[in-house]
C-alpha cells in the first residue's frame, strides 16, 4: 500500500515538478558547501575539524548542523542558523512588541513585513558572527585556541591575518546565508515542505554517509565491538519510534457551543475539542539552550576570561549535560508562555458561545486551560530533554563515536513528518490515497523549526 502511495507521487505532474524542483536547489545547497572561504588553508582546517570529532565540543555541534560547512570553512560556513535566530528573535518580539503583535494580526501584508524584519535581522547577525568567525580562524594555531582538541600549533588556519581577510570572510558568510535564505524561500514557495526546515534537515542527513563510514572502519580495526553498535542502533531506533508517537500526540480538551439562531433557523448545540500539543514548543528550547551554551565560545574571541568558563563546561560530560537539560526545561515553559495564551483563548471560545463541560467560561476556563498546558508542558520537557541527552550519554557509555545527537534527531524526524504530511495532502486533495492507506490514519506534522 506505502509502495502504491509513493507511486502516485510521480503521477501528479504538479507534485513531481515541486519535488523535482525542491531536490535541485538542495543539491545548489550542498555544492556550495565545497565553496572555499577566500583566504582559509582548507587543509588546516580539516586537521582542526579532525581533532574536534575526536574530543567532540560545540564546534563539532555547530559543523553537524551546518551540513559539514564549517569543516569546509565554505561560503555556507555560518548556515541558515542566523535566520533560525532572528525568526525566533522576531517570534518572540511579537509578543512583547504591540505594534509587531497587530503585524501578525494583520494577515499576509502583516506576515511580509515581518518576514522582511527577518531578513534585515538574518544579515545583522551575520555580519557579527561572520565578524567572530573570522577572529577565531585567525587564532587557530596562533594561540592556545589551536591547541584544542590535540590541533598542531604550527598549523595556521589563516597564513595571512589582514583587516582585508576579515572584510572578505564577513561579507562571503554574510552572502552565503543571505543565499541559503532565498534557496530555502523558493523551496517553501514552489516546492514541497518547508524549505529552511529542509536545508537543516540536508545538512544534517548529509553527515550520516560519512559517520557511517567512520564506524565501520573502526568496527574493522576492532576499535569498538559489534555488539556496542548494534546495542546503539536499536536504542536509536527505539527512540525515532518514541520521537514520531509523541510529536504526534495531544490533550483534546472537550468544548460544547450552545444552541445558536441564525435568521429563524434553530442550529444545536455542536461539541468538538480544542487540541493541545505535547512538545508544543517543538525545537526551539534545544535550540535556545544550544545557542545560550554557546556564549562563552563565541564571546571567548572578544574576552579571553570567557575561554576558562568555556573550558569548564565542555570538560565534564555530566557538567554539559546537567545544565543543557536544566535550560531545556526552562525555555521549554518560557517560549510555551510566550507563544501560547490561555487567556485568549479562554476568550475566543467565549465569544463563540462555546464552554468546557463542568468550567464556567471566562477566568475559570483560563485557569483550567493554563493548568493543562503546565502540566503537559512540564512532560514535554521532560521528553525534550531525554531525546536530546540519552544518546550522546549512551554513546559515551558505550564508547561509540555517534555524532547524530538527540537535537538533531528531533528536527530530523520532524520535518520528515511535516513533508510527508505535505505531500499525503496533495495526494488526498487528487483522489489518491494516502501513505497510511485509504483507512489507516492521517500523518500529522509537527512545530517547524523556523517560521
């Protein structure tokens, strides 16, 4: 039945043409990831890339998510990550911000002005991480910055460090993710899924050939055991089953309308639910608290007190991962308050006459409302911060150099089943069945990772 279902997807002359489309502006994206950054001796910087995947570290992190970019030190070295940040920023602006707020409520005029702050937003934060990324290239192998990880001090990264390089390196970073931006614009608009989601989702897969070759050499020198692996696998597995059962899942609180007349036509009472998200913040607090642990490293190149501070949080496993699942739980319930009113809604099922069986409308219904999304919020964050912890800890336990962490396969699975949703509409929407059958259940996505 899946193998009939993915039949009709080439059948549908507009579908084929948006997937068509969608696989060659990724393939765009990933030949520019070879693009050399003007000024960078590859071959250093490969060697440094080298010595982190061995002691891990948040730069391993950073180049997993920008599709191997980093290693490269390419035009795509910073990634779509700037305007993930100034998505989230303009997100959370709105909430506080009246005049963005009324924005939003504006409809599509509203929502292109926004995505216009956005872009304005996505290049400033280029401009200052291209600014500290090129300060930490020119440290490597000159300072202490390139003995991490085991690096050869007589290795220099930039031979020539002129205010020339550091212009160039800003303004080439700066393009490329001004270009990853319109690719990932296009793709959302003329092709299948959400195209920055899918760009992410790219760079990460991209690392798994790789990976996978690594592992298997060092199964081939007896370096781990078969058994650690596989004992991996499954594990791994297991948890793509539990990410996919509770993206999907929801508390559907009860809410019935009361008897209405329109004109001298009597219409009854109708009860429907209102549905309320698991993980309803998605991505985002991995995120957040990636990027907040990421401070002293970025900030180090600026005020070298920060590098100690750095030093400390990466040098103990159990110190890295106890505070990342602490900051995970609080934006977990900060970006939920955020992003999420009780009280608004509590207010819209009011004034359509509707109520929650046994709450009176009003404070009441508030109050319920915003107890429930605490207490599904708190397990959410729970959920969030296992998936994103468990398999570099069980990784590390088992000594198996397992790069594709909890973060990364949470937005994986994630916009796999935002695309699939996708395309099953196409599919229902021309008389096709479905992936799930004409019968089996329909696939829900989830929380995309940037507006």
């Amino acid at each position: 039945m899946a193998l009939n279902a993915f039949a009709n997807v080439f059948r549908i002359a507009e579908l084929r043409s948006r997937l068509i489309y969608t696989l060659a502006l990724l393939a765009v994206y990933r030949i520019g990831i070879f693009i050399n950054t003007p000024g960078v001796d590859r071959a250093a910087m490969n060697a440094f890339m080298d010595a982190q995947k061995q002691s891990g570290g948040l730069v391993s992190l950073f180049n997993l998510f920008s599709g191997g970019a980093l290693e490269q030190m390419s035009i795509f070295g910073l990634g779509i990550m700037p305007y993930v940040s100034a998505s989230i920023i303009m997100q959370l602006l709105a909430v506080v911000v009246p005049s963005l707020e009324r924005l939003q409520k504006e409809g599509a005029g509203g929502r292109q002005k926004i995505n216009q702050y956005t872009r304005y937003g996505t290049i400033l934060l280029s401009i200052v991480q291209g600014i500290g990324i090129s300060r930490w290239l020119a440290s490597l192998g000159r300072s202490d910055a390139g003995a991490q990880g085991g690096f050869n001090l007589d290795q220099v990264v930039v031979p020539e460090d002129t205010a020339w390089f550091t212009f160039m390196t800003v303004v080439t970073l700066t393009a490329g993710t001004a270009f990853i931006m319109w690719l990932g614009e296009r793709i959302t608009e003329r092709g299948i899924g959400n195209g920055i989601s899918l760009i992410i989702f790219a760079g990460i897969v991209s690392g798994l050939l790789p990976g996978g070759s690594l592992l298997l050499q060092q199964i081939q020198t007896e370096i781990i055991s078969v058994a650690a692996v596989g004992a991996l696998l499954v594990f791994m597995v297991l948890v793509v089953g539990v990410v996919c059962y509770v993206e999907r899942g929801m508390r559907r609180i009860p809410v019935q309308y009361a008897k209405r007349m329109a004109g001298r036509r009597m219409f009854a009472g109708q009860a429907t639910y209102f549905p309320m998200k698991v993980n309803t913040a998605g991505v985002i607090p991995p995120i957040f608290a990636g990027a907040l642990l990421s401070f002293p490293a970025t900030l180090g190149t600026w005020f070298p007190f920060l590098q100690g501070l750095q030093r400390g949080i990466e040098g103990s496993p159990w110190v890295y991962n106890g505070i990342f699942v602490l900051l995970i739980v609080f934006f977990s319930f900060f970006y939920t308050a955020l992003t999420f009113r009780p009280d608004d809604v509590a207010d819209n099922i009011k004034k359509q006459g509707g109520y929650i069986p046994g709450i009176r409308p009003g404070r009441q219904t508030a109050d319920f409302i915003e107890g429930v999304l605490n207490r599904i919020t708190f397990g959410g964050a729970l959920y969030l911060a296992a998936i994103c912890v468990i398999p570099t800890v069980l990784s590390q336990v088992l000594s198996v150099p397992f790069a594709f962490g909890g973060t990364a396969l949470l937005i994986v699975v994630g916009v796999a089943l935002d695309t699939v949703q996708q395309i099953e509409g196409h599919l229902i929407s021309r008389n096709y069945e479905g992936f799930a059958g004409p019968r089996g259940p329909r696939i829900r996505g989830r929380v995309r990772v940037a507006a």
